[in-house]
C-alpha cells in the first residue's frame, strides 16, 4: 500500500508534465521497486523525473541529432531562449577573442551560468563566461537549461539561468560517429569524427569506464563568395527610392594623406587626398571606390563570413559503486580549440615626418591643389594606410581547456548526499597568424625608399615579408578549485506529505591572469627601451594577475503544503574577497606594489517557487527570487589601456580654442578608445548587481498526446556594472567631457583624441517575456507523427542610464550595437515510420530597425534619377524577418548502425539585408551574429555501435 501511493503520486505529478516518455518510465517501475529520485538543474533536492516547479527545457540525445549541430555552440544558437551570445563570426576583427557563449533572454553572456554535469568549468574570462567550445558535442548526452534565477543554488552569476551539459554515463558499447557538412555555394565545410567506449554496467557490475575522443574542423568561408557579403558598396531600395550602402575605410592603398595646418590667421584646419590619384587621374588597386579627391578601400569585400575552426578533445569517467549505498565518480576533460579568424589587410594610421623623403615627393607637391597657401604652417601629416601585401590579418585564437572532478554521492541512513571536488582551467593565447607588421621594421622599409605607400600594391609581398610578426601577442589563464557538499534528507511530516531538506556549501578560489607580449605593450614604463609596434594591431595592454575567493552555503526546503501542492523556499549566502592584485598599475602606468583592490562583497538570496496540479492534467508553476552579481576581477584590477578603434563618428570637440580641437579628424572619422577596471574602494568601488526575478507557467495536456505550456517570466537588474556605449560618449561631449582625452598612440608616435570608458553601477536594467513550449504526438497510418513547437516572445528588454534616460532594445539595433528580437521561435514536424524518422524544422526570427545612422555618418548614399551618387543621407530602415527550412532523415540500417542526412536552410534563403557597420565581425550586408551566411548546406552523419 505504502509503494502504491508513493507511485500513484508520481504519476500523478508525471502526468501534468505532459511528457509521456517520463510517465511511461515511472508506471513501467516494478511495484516491488522504489520509485527512483534524480537531481534536476536548479534544485539540491532529488525528485522523481517530472517537470517542477521551476521552467527546465531539456535537449535529449534525439533532439541534438535533429538540430543537426556539428558543435555545442550552434547547438545552443538553435534555442528560440538564447539571445546575446558571441558568435564565432564576431572574431572576424578580434571582437569575439576566440569565444563562443551561451545568453538567455538577451539578458547577457555574463548572466549565464554554465555546468559541466552540474558543476562550474573554468571562465574564459575573469567573471564566469565559459568557451562553449571547450566542450565536445560527441560527449553531451543531453543539455538541461534552467530559464530561472538559480543564485539560491549556484550563486553569483546565475541570474538569467543555467545551462547543464550532461556527458555520456554508463555507456558499455563501443560507438563510432562521423559526419561530414558541406554548403552548395561556398567554402565552409565542416567534417566531425568521434570513438567512444565504455566498459562495465553500474548496476549490475557495479563499475562503469568511459572513455571518448572526438576531432572537428570547419573550413573559413568568405564574404566574396555571396552575393550580399562581397562587398561594402550594396545598391538598394527603400520605400521606392534608390539607395547605396557605402561602407568603405580611408584606410587604403594607395596610402591617403590627411593634412593638419593652420592658415596665417591662425585658424586650424585639415584637408585628405590620396596622392597617387592626385598624380594619375584614377584609383589604382582593387577594391577601390573614389570619394572626391580621397580613394577608399572596400575592406568588407576582403574579410571571412566565418573562421576556420578546429577541436580535438578527449573526455573520461569512472563510477564506481564502493557499496550499496556509496559511489564514487571522477571524470576528467581536455579539448584543445582554436579559431582562425581572418579579416582585411592592416589598416593603420601613421605619421610622415615633415623633413622626410616621402613628404618631399608625395606631399609636398600637391599643397596647393589642398589649399594650402604659402603662409599657412603645416603642422602635421598622416597616412591612412592599408598594407595589401603584407597579406590579410589574421589571429590564431587557441584554447586549451582542462577539467577534472572527483567525489562520492550516496545514501546514510536517511540522507542523500554528494561531495565533489573540481579543478578546471583554461589558458588561451592570441597569435598573429598573418598581416601584422612590425611598426619599426616597416617605417625601416619606408625610409630606405624599399616601400612606397602612396604606390599601387601588388609588387611588394616579398619586400614587406620581412616585417610581418608571427608572435604570440598575449596570453590569457584562467582557473578554479572548487570543494562543494551538500546533502538532503526527510525532515517532518505534514497532513499532505512528508518535507525535505537539503543543505550545502562551497568554496571557490579563481584566479585569472593577462600576460601581453612586448608588441602588444608598446612602450611603457615596464618598457621604456621598446619602441616597436603593430601595425595594423593595437598597443598599450598592461598585464593582470588577479585572484580571490569566495564561500557560500544554502539550503532548500520543500513542504507538501497540499495533496496537490509543494512550496520550495530556498536561500543562499556568499562572501566573496577584495581582490588581490599581483600586477598593480596607478593611472599613469606604472607598476606598484601588489595588494587588494576594490572590496570585499557578501549577499544573501532568496527564493521561493510553488507548484499547484489543480487537476490530473494542468500544472501551474511560479517562482520569486532574489540575485545578484559580483563584479568580475576585470572590472575592478584592468588597468587603463588602449581598447581599440571607435566606430565612426563626428568630432566631439566642437570649440576652436580647446587644446584637444587641433585631435579632431576631419568629417566622419575613427577615433581612439580606452578601456580598463574600477579599483576604487570605498564609496567609489563597485558594488555587486542585484536582480529579482519572477516566474509564472502552465502546463496544460488536455488529452493524451497534447502538450501546452507557457511560462512568464520577469528580470529586474538594478546597480548593473555597465560602461558607457561609445554612442552616448561621442554624441554627448557636453555630458562626459572628462571622458574625452588625449592619448599619446605609440603606433602613430602622436597624441590623438580618445574616450575612456571604464565600468561604473550605473544601469538598471528590465528584462520580461514568455517561452512556449507546445507538442502533439499521435499514430497515424504511417508512423508515429508529433510536432513541436518553441519559442520566446520578448515583452520587455530595457536599460536605464544617468544623462541617457531608458532605451528600449526590443526590435532595434541599440546603441550597444545589440539586437534584442521581439520573437524568435522553432517548430518540428516528425515522422517516425520504424525505420526511418523524418523531421522538418522551421525557423524564425522577427524583423528589427536597423543601424540608425546621421548625415556625418557618411555610410548611405542616396542614387540619383542618372544612376549616379549622390550625398550621403541620415537612415532608418527595417531588416525583415528571416524564416529557414531544415530537412532531416534519419535510418535506422540495422540493430548497430544508423545513417542520417539533412539539408540545412532547405530553400537557400539569404541574411536579411543589413546596413550595420557595428556590432562584431568585418561583414558588411548582413549581420553575421542573427543570420547563416552558408545558406542551402548538406550534411551527412554515420554511428556504428559494437
């Protein structure tokens, strides 16, 4: 009797899941058996297979092999909840370093907490944003993503949610995969191969080894290979009228020349020209476009669409039963990534010494056609250069990703317990794979007269051979040591059930260090002696070599508070350090003594979640909870340092009598950008964010076979570490004039105008929307058919800062350079005929406003009624919405051995047409973070088990 009811619960909390396969587990149990308990992501305390009172979307092995993913990150790109990852499209320019991450509801990389098998991996970077690359698809068997806070679990970091990638367990046979991925028109072929073998059945013979290697590589595509990526200058229409994107650099070759001189009344002023178009009447080279006296260089006709990719990996577990009641488990993982990113030639501004050869024959000469009369000073010159022949830049992004854990879970007496110990690390180092120059060796080859810039290319590849570097700019470690233990168990009885109690702590020392080559430095006070830099490449990177810990502990209690309901409060404490700082530098460079920097951070989180079964066939589920977010190490001990070029932008220095007005470039121009930490203390350091989250869900199976589900959730962000965008910066001077600098640039060997963006709490933050999750099974005369259908409708996305007011992200471009879709959704259609299973997938993404851009942008020219160009005109346009078609079949050829092929993008749709010239990755036309440029591609994949 005591059995019965245990099971006639189950079943009945099973059947408001609306999943069949977990009730057909649960009424397949034997009577004499107890029903088994398993941990779910987000919860500590075990539980039958059933959905409960938090939203947990699960990927099973089937659903992987249907999404017809060659890798764990567009596994995850494929879920309509994932918004705001990094793309590996984005390294196509250094923007995505390498990475390739995971966001729930745009909410951001950073808020996403991943797990390996429940357990924290190693950061790429110094907060907690794990490399999905690291992990090896060959060796996932299933994916579980919470869409809930889960701070009360896991702590800091998990405020929009978990992902839990659960690797292959208890497997005896061995298997054999492979698969080969081929796009109709383009380069960008991806082939896969993987062993796995196991030995030993946990149940019966109380042990079980599993051992896995896997090889993947994916061939680069290139923008020149489609039609809407081949080049920065795209005729199109709008409302009926005739447009031109002319997203072109004046960094180009022939070299142009800007010229800075103040007339005899002393007034400062500048003027650009390209000086072999000036001495041959046409722009010579390829790729060029001429914009009255300047030739402009169509770099985006040059860049990748997507990087050459390359994983090898090795994964290993041991479970062990060391009784009836403990078992012990070790597991172990190595993958050694890499991301080949290649992008257009050096593209650098340089300076031309007044008293030089080069000035006297291709300066000089053309003053007067400038306007550059005899009295008038000049003052300075520069060359905007691209150095065609030293060949495209292109950085090796290689990761090598360690993790092991070991521990023991079991049962005593009443309680079921877990204790685990996990060291994870990363080390990831940036190499110059082509296209960088030494800055001395070049200015060397300039000199000696060996190399004209303001030349056509095409003759100088062996002379600039010499001065392109091969180093390894810098190098980047990250790694955690983690004990953690928890335990749950019975605790007192309750008119409708008994409760349950887990308790549970974990301490976590990370630590994470920068090391930039000499190169990557430049001169500085730990180098004064160095005068060489990078063309084409940035300078002023400072080292880090940071570290701190932190402990938590928590407990979660379940109360049956009715036959038909359970309340689970839950709550958390962590402490965190003040971060300790082996490479010290104050704002001028200089390093100092090693110490703490910003301040020790301790939080208590809530949470409290309810799960209510009415009736047999409708679940309703709710959540509220508190989190928060500690500053990474970055935030507080990176040093102020270059961050790199500005997009484009009109001066912000307007007055003629402000020192930094003679910085000014003239028209629309790049301008610098400076990056690092906070490490003030005090009332000035940074604080933890803080966030409250709500969930509210349904599930509704009306009858067998149909599956409804909604679940509405809310997150509010408030004291959010945030710097400000670039946009805000240029186009408020008045408001942060003390942001606007001057910087002395060791590449140009000249001060240049900046904005130093460093990260305050200075942002709130609303995120809100709902998932579904819809699906119907049924038998037909054909096969067993179901269809599903998922996705995320977001009502909500906005942030808030001082001077700025709320912006709105939904639908539009930001002014981070972020989309935010208002809908994004998947439906499959399948049929399973015995031996063969079918599926069908559509998938959509919503239309959104584009870059908006101003007159001064210089970036869309309008056609005139003639076909000719004419000025350039302030834009705002939609990007339609983009819907794609996937076809797989998969055959089961005998008991040991099946074949599956697919067509991706079935009706070889393009990327909705974009103007962006923001936002990650060279690719001009389409935005390579929201849409496949590979279009109509064909994969097959083999498994053979023996």
């Amino acid at each position: 009797m005591m059995v019965e009811t245990v099971l006639s619960r189950s079943v009945r909390l099973i059947c408001a899941s609306g999943l069949a396969l977990g009730m057909h587990t649960a009424m397949a149990q034997s009577a004499d058996a107890p029903i088994q308990r398993v941990e779910i992501t987000g919860s500590s305390i075990k539980r039958i297979t059933a959905e409960g009172a938090l939203p947990v979307q699960t990927l099973s092995k089937l659903q992987i092999e249907q999404s017809g993913a060659s890798n764990v990150a567009d596994l995850i790109a494929t879920l309509p909840s994932m918004q705001g990852f990094t793309t590996s499209s984005m390294s196509v320019n250094g923007g995505g370093g390498g990475l390739q991450t995971a966001s729930i509801h745009a909410i951001g990389e950073g808020y996403t907490l991943v797990l390996l098998n429940g357990r924290r991996l190693a950061p790429s970077t110094s907060g907690s944003t794990v490399n999905l690359a690291s992990i090896p698809l060959a060796a996932v068997e299933r994916v579980e993503i919470l869409t809930d806070g889960a701070n009360t679990l896991y702590g800091s970091d998990a405020i929009a949610g978990v992902v839990n990638f659960i690797l292959k367990k208890n497997q005896q046979d061995a298997i054999i995969e492979a698969s080969y991925t081929q796009p109709r028109s383009t380069p960008g072929s991806t082939s896969t191969a993987s062993l796995s073998k196991g030995w030993g059945d946990l149940d019966q013979d109380g042990y079980n080894v599993l051992l896995s290697v896997s090889h993947d590589e994916t061939k680069a595509s290139w923008a020149k290979d489609r039609s809407f990526s081949q080049s920065g200058v795209i005729p199109f229409y709008d409302n009926g009228k005739a447009y031109s994107l002319y997203q072109l650099s004046s960094n180009s070759i022939p070299g142009v020349a800007t010229v800075k001189y103040t007339k005899a009344n002393g007034t400062p002023t500048s003027a650009a020209f390209s000086p072999n178009l000036f001495a041959t009447g046409s722009c010579n080279g390829a790729n060029l476009f001429r914009v009255g006296n300047r030739c402009l260089y169509d770099y985006a006709a040059t860049v990748q669409n997507t990087p050459s990719l390359k994983r090898d990996s090795g994964f290993g577990s041991l479970n062990f039963k060391i009784n009836e009641n403990t078992n012990f488990f070790a597991e172990a993982l190595i993958s050694s990534f890499s991301n080949t990113a290649q992008y257009a030639a050096p593209a650098q501004p340089l300076g031309v010494p007044l008293s030089s050869a080069l000035y006297a024959k291709s300066i000089a000469p053309y003053l007067a056609r400038l306007g550059v009369a005899p009295g008038d000073k000049v003052d300075s010159v520069a060359m905007n250069l691209r150095l065609v022949d030293a060949g495209g830049r292109a950085d090796e992004y290689k990761t090598i990703a360690k993790h092991a854990a070991f521990g023991v879970d079991g049962t005593f007496k009443t309680f079921d317990y877990r204790a685990a110990y996990t060291h994870s690390e990363n080390k990831q180092t940036d190499t110059a794979a082509g296209g960088y120059m030494s800055l001395n060796q070049f200015d060397a080859l300039v000199t000696a007269g060996k190399f004209d810039p303001f030349a056509p290319p095409g003759n100088s590849q062996a002379v600039l051979a010499p001065a392109v570097l091969h180093n390894v700019f810098s190098v980047t470690k990250s790694k955690i040591d983690m004990v953690q233990a928890s335990a749950s168990t019975e605790v007192f009885k309750l008119p409708a059930g008994t409760a349950q109690l887990a308790l549970g702590a974990d301490f976590t020392r990370q630590a994470y260090s920068e090391a930039p080559d000499a190169f990557s430095q430049g001169q500085n006070k730990q180098q004064p002696d160095f005068t060489d830099a990078i063309v084409g490449g940035g300078a002023g990177a400072l080292p880090i070599d940071a570290s701190r810990k932190n402990w938590g502990t928590y407990g979660e209690l379940l109360l049956p508070v009715l036959k038909n309901m359970d309340l689970t409060v839950s709550g958390r404490y962590d402490d965190f350090t003040a971060v300790t700082n082996d490479k010290n530098f104050d704002t001028d460079g200089n390093l100092i003594a090693a110490g703490k920097q910003g301040e020790a951070a301790s939080k208590a989180t809530y949470k409290l979640a309810l799960r209510w079964n009415p009736v047999e066939s409708v679940l309703i589920r709710g959540s509220y909870g508190t989190g928060f977010k500690a500053p990474t190490m970055s935030n507080i001990v990176k040093p102020l340092v270059n961050g790199g070029s500005s997009q484009f932008h009109a001066c912000p220095i307007t007055s003629a009598s402000d020192p930094r007005f003679k910085l000014c470039n003239p028209g629309s121009s790049e301008y610098g950008l400076l990056s690092g930490g906070n490490a003030a203390t005090g009332a000035g350091a940074l604080k933890p964010e803080e966030s409250k989250q709500a969930t509210l869900g349904v599930r509704f199976e009306p009858f067998t076979g149909l599956s409804l589900g909604l679940d509405m959730w809310d997150v509010k962000l408030r004291n959010q570490i945030q710097t400000l965008s670039e946009d805000l910066v240029f186009n408020n001077p008045a408001v942060y004039d003390s942001l606007l600098r001057t910087y002395f640039d060791p590449i140009q060997k000249q001060n240049v105008l900046v904005a130093a963006l460093t990260p305050f709490n200075l942002a709130s933050s609303h995120y809100q929307g709902i998932d579904w999750d819809h699906s119907y099974r049924t038998s037909t005369a054909f096969g067993k058919a179901s269809l599903q259908w998922t996705g995320t409708y977001m009502t909500k996305a906005e942030q808030e800062t001082p001077g700025t007011g709320l912006e709105n992200n939904i639908g539009r471009f930001n002014s981070y350079a972020e989309v935010t879709f208002r809908w994004i959704s998947k439906m499959t259609a399948t049929l399973n005929t015995g031996r063969f299973t079918h599926a069908l997938t559509a998938n959509y993404h919503s239309g959104y406003t584009d870059q908006v851009y101003n007159e001064d942008d210089s970036v869309v020219r309008e056609v005139l009624a003639n076909g000719t160009l004419g000025d350039y005109v302030p834009f705002k346009r939609r990007v339609s919405s983009y819907t794609t078609f996937d076809w797989q079949t998969k055959a089961q050829l005998g008991k040991n051995v099946t074949l599956t092929a697919g067509i991706k993008n079935l009706a070889d749709i393009d990327p909705p047409f974009s103007i962006r010239n923001a936002g990650g990755g060279n690719q001009s036309g389409y935005d390579g973070r929201y849409a496949d440029p590979l279009g109509r591609t064909f994969y097959l994949t083999g498994s053979y088990k023996f």
